[in-house]
C-alpha cells in the first residue's frame, strides 16, 4: 500500500493550507495536475487517496464551483486540512476576501454575513465568477467550522488515526488493481532550494563550529550568536526540541522573534511533501508552528 504517498498528498494540502492568502484552498484541476506531476501517480489513484483522506477525516472536501455543461466548465473541489485552528484561519482570510470582492463589484461595503445573506440566492448565477467561488469558500469553511466543533471526536488524532489504518485496509485491492508498479519520483539532488542554500552556509560557517561546541545555557548562546543564527542552525539541523525549550523557558519573549521564526518555518513547510528527509520531521514542525501561534497571540513586542 503507499501509504507514504497518500501521507505526501495530505502534506501537500497542508502545507497550501498554511500559507493562508487566496491560493490556500488547492482547486481540484490545479492540484491534481502538481500532485501528479511530482509523485508520478494516475488520476485514479490520486481520487482513492483523496477519499482515504477525506473519510479518515484528515481532510474536508468542499465544493467551489459546480459544473456547467453549457458553458464547458468542469467542477471545482477545494480542500482543506480537517484541523479547526486552520479552518478558522482560512475562513477569516476568505471572508475579508470575499468582503473586497464585493465592494469593487458593487461599490459599497458590507459585512461577510450579510452579503452571503444577499447573494446566495443568485449563487448559481454566479457560479464561476471571483465573488462566486469566494461565496462558496466562506461558505463552506463556515460549515466545517460548525461541524469539527459539533462532532469534535471524530477530529481527534486518535479517531483520525484509526479509521485512517482502516481505509488503508480496505482500499488496499483497489490501489493495487488500478496500478501494480509503482513509480519513483525524480528528484533533482543536485538542486539546492535558496533557503536551504542560505541555512547550509550558516552550518559550514566557523561561527557554526564554535557554536556546537558552547555548552553553556541556552540563554547565553542567544546572548552571543542572536536568535535569527540560533533559529537558523537550529531548523537545518532539524532541533525543533531546543528551539520548543527555549520558548517554553521564556528565554525568546520578543513577538518579533516568533514572527521571525514563523517566517524561516513557513519556508520549510512548503517544502513538505517534496523533501522526504523533512517529512520524517512533520509532527514536531506542526508542534513547534502550533506552539508559535499560541504564544503569538499572548505576546507584546
């Protein structure tokens, strides 16, 4: 079974999710078209993964755009991490979307709730249109937010986990009937991504020498080295643990230091689903990135 790629997919949403601007909610045509070609899997499969997801609750499946025969236009799915934290996110950034969008349409401004109230009536009207799929998208994430909160049981890890090794186990003979070999993804190793450049040189650097050997607190370290050197060795060596201790010790309480960090993490969680040595990493990223939003909320400058 690929379970490893079914893991990358989810990873892929994700790690769209998380950027949380307009493009964060994958569209069906356009993900289907990166997914296939980075990992090299058939249409068929990428759909068994999808629904794997989907009822293992990792993900949530939202409609964006119906299908329009007359005009030849194909529907569109979204899809969205079946997390609450992000669902929020992501509905916040499309209902001041959708708040733009109707203002330069209509040229005056109203809240979110009251021009859903206004315009879902005329919503297959505008199906394929900007403010129509922004429509749906805050729509929908209204929706999921309300169901996770509902049947928030079946959106814990450990539900999630469980059904998610069922539908493993019952889509097994599926997979392996729509393609019996398996196809490896090319990966250019001699490519090197400007962040990874830029984090490799401070590893290399003499600083970084003297830095390894220090065994004093980390409070001192941060003293001498500064916090973007101690962020960036720290990330390139995968220490998620010593950066989570440095926060939870309230050594790092600058705001400005934990933007600066989200920042450097952002970057590495785009990288998620392509770099398989980073994928072995992705619950404690997720942890430190959660702890981040946390502490950022309660912070001052």
């Amino acid at each position: 079974m690929k379970n490893d790629l079914i893991e990358r997919v989810f990873k892929r949403i994700v790690a769209h999710n998380l950027r949380l601007d307009l493009d964060a909610i994958p569209h069906s045509d356009a993900f289907q078209n990166e997914i296939i070609s980075l990992y090299g899997i058939t249409k068929n499969e990428l759909d068994v993964f999808l629904s794997i997801l989907k009822e293992s609750h990792k993900i949530l499946i939202m409609e964006i755009a119906r299908e329009d025969e007359k005009k030849n236009l194909e529907k569109i799915s979204g899809y969205v991490d079946a997390d609450l934290h992000t669902i929020q996110k992501l509905k916040e950034v499309f209902y001041n979307a959708l708040i733009v969008e109707y203002e330069k349409d209509y040229k005056k401004k109203k809240t979110a709730g009251q021009i859903i109230k206004e315009l879902i009536p005329r919503l297959l009207y505008i199906n394929h249109t900007p403010l129509g799929r922004l429509m749906n998208k805050a729509i929908m994430l209204d929706e999921f937010e309300r169901h996770v909160e509902k049947n928030y049981r079946e959106f814990t890890e450990e539900w999630k986990n469980e059904n998610y090794r069922l539908q493993i186990s019952i889509n097994e003979d599926i997979i392996r009937n729509i393609r019996n070999g398996k196809k490896e993804v090319q990966e250019n190793n001699e490519t090197v991504k400007p962040e990874k450049a830029k984090n490799q040189r401070a590893v290399d650097s003499p600083l970084h020498k003297e830095f390894q050997k220090q065994n004093d607190s980390i409070s001192k370290m941060l003293q001498i080295y500064g916090t973007d050197f101690f962020f960036r060795v720290n990330l390139r060596k995968c220490n998620f643990s010593i950066i989570e201790q440095a926060i939870d010790s309230g050594v790092i309480t600058r705001k400005h230091d934990l933007v600066t960090l989200k920042d450097m993490l952002k970057q590495m969680k785009s990288n998620l689903g392509i770099d398989s040595e980073l994928d072995n990493y992705y619950e404690d990223i997720m942890s430190l990135d959660r702890k981040l939003s946390r502490c950022m909320s309660f912070l001052k400058k």
